[in-house]
C-alpha cells in the first residue's frame, strides 16, 4: 500500500478548479480502482490519499494527476505495510 500525501502549492480556487479534473483523470488514481481511501486535510493545505497497486503504476498515475502537472500541487509517495 502506498500512503500519498499532496501538498498545495496554489491558492484554493486554483485547487477547487482543478478537483473535478482530479476525480476524473482516466489514467489516475480513482479511475484505475486503486482508492482505498481518500480525503482532504485540515487546515486545508493538501490531500492524503491510500492507495494500492504495483509501485510503478501509482507512480505513473499520480504523475498525471491535474494537481502535479500543473504545478498546483507537490506529491509525496510512500510505502507502508499495513500490520492491522
């Protein structure tokens, strides 16, 4: 599993434009089924993302996520083994 932390480098509006682009990237996260589980943080300054698959494919998807190729956010993967 793969905790996936994004941190907002552009102000909200710019985020909240870009969401709907985020859920929706065919070739991201959500739509490859790899979400277990997903959510903003507070104080809003980013996301916090739980994924699983092969290494190689959320890096991939996470690279074309909206929020990474525009610049409006920077990413942070990272594996974890889930021991309960």
């Amino acid at each position: 599993m793969f905790l996936i932390m994004l941190t907002y480098q552009a102000p909200l509006d710019t985020i909240d434009e870009l969401k709907d682009e985020h859920y929706a990237n065919p070739k991201g996260l959500f739509a490859q089924g790899m979400v277990q589980m997903a959510g903003r943080l507070e104080p809003r300054t980013g996301g916090l993302i739980i994924a699983e698959g092969d290494r190689a494919d959320v890096e991939a998807a996470v690279a074309s996520d909206p929020f990474v190729t525009s610049g409006a956010a920077t990413v942070q993967i990272t594996e974890f083994h889930r021991t309960r």
